[in-house]
C-alpha cells in the first residue's frame, strides 16, 4: 500500500517543542556529519560556551553522535562520551539526536544524508551553499513535508549574519540591489597584488602556503564559489530561485597586474564583486572583477574579510562586514542557528517552508548583453597618429560615451619595431552587449598587441549612468 511523503512525514512531533518541565531538563541533542575544520569549530563553541548557550536557550546542549571518514586520526576538540562513526546513519537515526549539523561540504553525499535526516524528523543546519544553489529546490520540498526548518547562516559570507539580516532586519524592505565581496581567497589575493604589485601566480602560491587557498582553488578564482553564494542571497532578498548556471561569472585568474596598476592611477582597486540589482524589466546577476572606487566602502574590506552592501528602498544603504570563512567564524554561524531552531522552532519551521518553491518569484533574469555597466578598456595599440580617434569611433558607433581616456609612453623599442602603448578608455554607462559588439569590430579592424581588457566598473561613482 502506497503513501504519499507528505502523509508519512506530516505531523511528526519535534522534540524541540516540549512540555515546560520536559523543557528545562532535556537537553538538546546535536549529530554533526563531518568532524573537520567546520565540525570541530562546532565542537568547541559548544563546549567552550555550554552555559551561556544554555541561559540563552533554556537548555542544555549535547553533542551526541558524529560521523567521520577516519576513527584514528587525532581530533583536538571532541567530547567525551559522543559516539564516534563512520556510518552517517548511526547519526541520523540516533534518537537523542534532535538537530542534525551537515560539516561535509560537497554534493553527495551531503545531500542525501540530508534529505534522510530531514525524514526522519530532524532539523538541519548545513553551510552547503554549493547544494543550496543547485539543490535548493529539492532540499527544502523535503524540509516542506517533513515540516522541519533547514538553517544555513553560515552558507554565505561566514560569520557574518547576513542571511538573518536579510529575512528579520530588512524584511520591510524591498531589495533593489547586492554587491558584496563574497570569496576570502580571492580578496586575499587581490589585497596582496594591489599593496605588493605581485603578479597573479606568485600571490596563489603564498595564498596556498598561509592557508587562504585551496590546493585546487579553481571554484574560488574562476567565480563559481561567488555564484553559489550570489544564488542564496538572490533566494533570501528577492524570492527568486536561480542556478549558478544562470549566474554570469568571471573570475580573478586572468587579472594582469597591469590594470591593477592603472586602475589604482584612475583612483581604483579591482575587487571581486557578486552583484544582483533589481530593474523593472528583471534581475541582473553576475560576478566580475569589478573597479571598486578608492575610499569606498568596499575598497577598504581586504585580505580574507567579506562584505555584503545591501540596498533597500526604506532603508537605503546597508554593509555587513566581517570573516567570510575559517573555523570559528562559519562555526559561530551554524551554532546560532541552532540557537535560532531551539528557541523558535516553530519560526524556523516556517521560514523554511517559504523557501525555494515551484511556486516564488518570477521576475524574469535579464540576458547578460543586456546588463548595464560603466566600463574600464585597455587596448595596446601602435604609437601612430590617429589610433585613438578611430577606436573612439567605433566605440560612438556602439552607443558608448567615453568619459576619460589615459595613454601611457610607449614601451622599449628596438631599431625601427613599432613601439606600442596601453590605452586606458572609461566608459560612460552602456550595454554589455554594446561593449562586446564594440570589442569584436575593434579586435578585427585594429592593429593591436594581445586581446583587449575589459572590465566593469562599480556604477556608485557620481558618473552619469
């Protein structure tokens, strides 16, 4: 005899909502699935601040089952008595366990383990923003029938409470636009080529030997780490359920020094930039290296800090600034979500409900050529008289207004070799799709050295849109 899930599932009692006497002595019991760096931030807030988590929430907290890869290797912070496993299951069918804490990472198994807890009646906090942005969906459909609340604090943006702050302290809001600096990796490496003029590679490689890069940093230097984040805060600020595949992302790994140079001359540093900006006709979502003005309050988040600027039509301007990544700053995230879940259980509950439905928003996404943009150009071109004139021809011809233009002395040369010299043109606001047809005369009628630059330039600058 079959049933539907939503049947099974509906009405399973939460062990979070008790009786007033059950309440104050039963504590709540916490499974963590993954005990690495994450895992074991966790771990220690919990034992570090076990009191002041229990004034706070009314009970105590214990952790009761974890889940690992490898029994042997030496852990700094685990609790005595806490079952140690390599079976996730033992975890999620533990039945002191009420909150279950994905520390994983990755799709699967995450996922699936996920989707188990949440049937067998557990909530479930997790900092996947990689499953969130292409799993959402499914995710909380599963959250939905088993009517238990998925917190993910710590998905965007580390310690910084930013996901709260979008659904309580902004909620009378309506959002207009997000751009925030979203990869500590990144900005890491930015900060360090802007203030040392090193080039790309060199700065990777003492970004991996201090910590702050990956082995494999692909997901965080070609943008797709920044799309997954950019694809939450789009569900939590604008209701609207996007893949990272409908995200337009360039990232950091084929940034030259040289326009780090020239835009700090033009008064700019390049930061790497998720931004989401509401217009009447929809939504325009990309990530790009992005001129950032000197002295603005995204020029001065460095090194591995984040920082979300959030524009609200009541509110105005918004940043939220702090640790984007590491041990205990993604840890305090995910506790205070539990901390969320064990004194509104039922607020969580229904928070979670409302998120990525079949049935949210439908503004529609607006095609990457017609994202508005000022731009920053570099051409190298022959010193010959008449060069500037036509590449600003045919840039008139494409709509776009030029609004400074530097021109540096020509490189070395050698007996009679053409010299050539870097062109730097900022643009007034124009389609990216005017920029790329203007770019594909350029690059077949021009006699240039190399590809030509383009980059976006942060629109907040006085300069005419």
């Amino acid at each position: 005899m079959g049933c539907s899930p939503r049947v099974i599932f509906q009405n399973i009692p939460d062990p979070l909502i008790k009786s007033v006497s059950d309440y104050v002595s039963s504590p709540i019991g916490v499974g963590i699935l993954g005990l690495g760096t994450v895992g074991q931030g966790v771990v220690r807030i919990l034992a570090d601040s076990a009191e002041m988590l229990e004034r706070r929430i009314g009970r105590p907290v214990k952790v009761v089952a974890t889940a690992v890869r490898d029994l042997d290797k030496k852990r700094d912070y685990l609790p005595a008595g806490v079952v140690l496993t390599t079976d996730p299951m033992e975890v999620l069918t533990n039945p002191e366990v009420d909150v279950v804490f994905e520390a994983m990472g990755g799709i699967e198994p995450a996922k699936s383990l996920i989707l188990k807890a949440l049937r067998l009646g557990k909530h479930v906090v997790t900092a996947n923003k990689a499953l969130l942005a292409d799993h959402g969906t499914e995710i909380f459909e599963a959250a939905r029938e088993a009517e238990r609340a998925v917190c993910f604090e710590a998905a965007v943006a580390g310690g910084i409470p930013i996901i709260q702050a979008l659904n309580v302290g902004l909620a009378a809001n309506r959002i207009l636009s997000i751009s925030a600096i979203l990869n500590g990796t990144c900005n890491f490496i930015m900060t360090a080529m802007t203030r040392d003029g090193k080039a790309y590679g060199d700065v990777l490689k003492e970004a991996q030997r201090l910590g702050f890069a990956e082995a494999d940093p692909t997901m965080d230097v070609d943008g797709t780490d920044t799309a997954h984040k950019l694809a939450v805060l789009v569900q939590i600020a604008f209701n609207q359920t996007v893949g990272t595949d409908q995200i337009s992302r360039r990232g950091i790994d084929r940034l030259e020094a040289a326009d780090i140079r020239f835009a700090g001359e033009l008064g700019y540093v390049i930061k790497l930039l998720a931004k989401a900006r509401w217009r009447a006709e929809g939504l325009e979502l990309r990530v790009s290296p992005t001129l950032v003005p000197k002295g603005s309050q995204l020029a001065e988040i460095s090194d591995s800090y984040n920082a979300v600027r959030v524009e609200g039509d009541a509110v105005g301007d918004t940043l939220f600034a702090g640790r984007g990544a590491g041990m205990m700053p993604t840890a305090s995230a995910m506790v205070s979500d539990l901390i969320g879940i064990s004194i509104e259980p039922k607020a969580r509950i229904r928070a979670s409900a409302e998120l990525w439905k079949s049935s949210g928003g439908t503004t529609p996404l607006i095609g990457v050529d017609e994202h508005k943009t000022r731009a920053y150009l570099r051409f190298q071109i022959p010193d010959r008289p008449g060069q500037l004139a036509y590449l600003a021809q045919i840039l008139g011809d494409n709509g776009i207004s030029i609004a400074s233009v530097i021109q540096h002395e020509p490189e070395a040369q050698t007996g009679t070799e053409v010299a050539f010299v870097s062109l730097i043109i900022m643009t007034h606001m124009a389609t990216s799709g005017a920029m790329r047809r203007a770019l594909e005369q350029i690059r077949k009628t021009c006699e240039l050295r190399g590809e030509p630059i383009i980059l976006e330039v942060d629109g907040r600058t006085g300069q005419p849109n």
